[in-house]
C-alpha cells in the first residue's frame, strides 16, 4: 500500500528555515517523481517543487525558486524540502504526491491544476511564518 508521510512543519520566525521530510512505504521512491505542493484555505493545491525520476531534474515554483531546495535520500526512501527565508506568505499547509508509474509530472508542477497529475498523497504539514 502506498503511504506518504510528511513531517518537518511548524513554527518558525520570518527568515528562518525549515526542513520538509516526506518517508514513503509501499513502494521505492526511486521509481518515481515525487512533488511537494502547499494549498491555502479555499484555494486550489499549488505546485512547489518536483523531483524528476528518470534523471533527478529538480523544479520549482516561481515564488520559491532560489528558497527551497527539494532532494531525496535513497537509503532513507524520504524526500526532503529545504525551505529557506520564510516569510508569511509561505504559511500553508505543505504535501508530498507521487503520480501513477509512468507518469512524469515534473515539467508541469507551474502549471494550473498540476495536482492532477498525482495520485497519491501525504496528510500535510503545517507551516506558520510568525514574529
């Protein structure tokens, strides 16, 4: 069975830093791409950043793009999100997804209903940008 789980959220001053994990089980991750999105209430599920499987190109979002860093440790089968220089607007809830084998999602994460692309997903974890 397919089970994402993240974890990592929390807390942290504006500029401050954290580290997104997301460990799978039911499957290697090194057979797949795997994306970290984030959604705020009432809006629809936006791509961050991807991890392409076939040759480990990363992507990213516009507002992210030189913040956070997305890697994956094979040994560990969890995916990482380094967030850096956090301000307010990054306050959201945080997902991992995988898409179906054979899928690359990767090349689409910018674009507008990139979740539908991937299948399975993570509960989410909350991170809060605050003074």
């Amino acid at each position: 069975q397919v089970q994402l789980v993240e974890s990592g959220g929390g807390l942290v001053q504006p500029g401050g830093s954290l580290r997104l994990s997301c460990a799978a089980s039911g499957f290697t991750l090194d057979d797949f791409s795997i994306g970290w999105f984030r959604q705020v209430p009432g809006k629809e599920r936006e791509g961050v950043s991807c991890i392409r499987v076939s040759d480990g190109t990363v992507y990213y979002a516009g507002s992210v793009k030189g913040r956070f860093t997305i890697s994956r440790d094979t040994a560990k089968n969890t995916v990482y999100l380094q967030m850096n220089s956090l301000n307010a607007e990054d306050t959201v809830v945080y997902y991992c997804a995988v898409p179906r084998t054979g899928v690359d999602p990767c090349p689409y994460i910018n674009y507008v209903r990139a979740m539908d692309r991937f299948d399975y997903w993570g509960q989410g974890t909350q991170v809060t940008v605050s003074s």
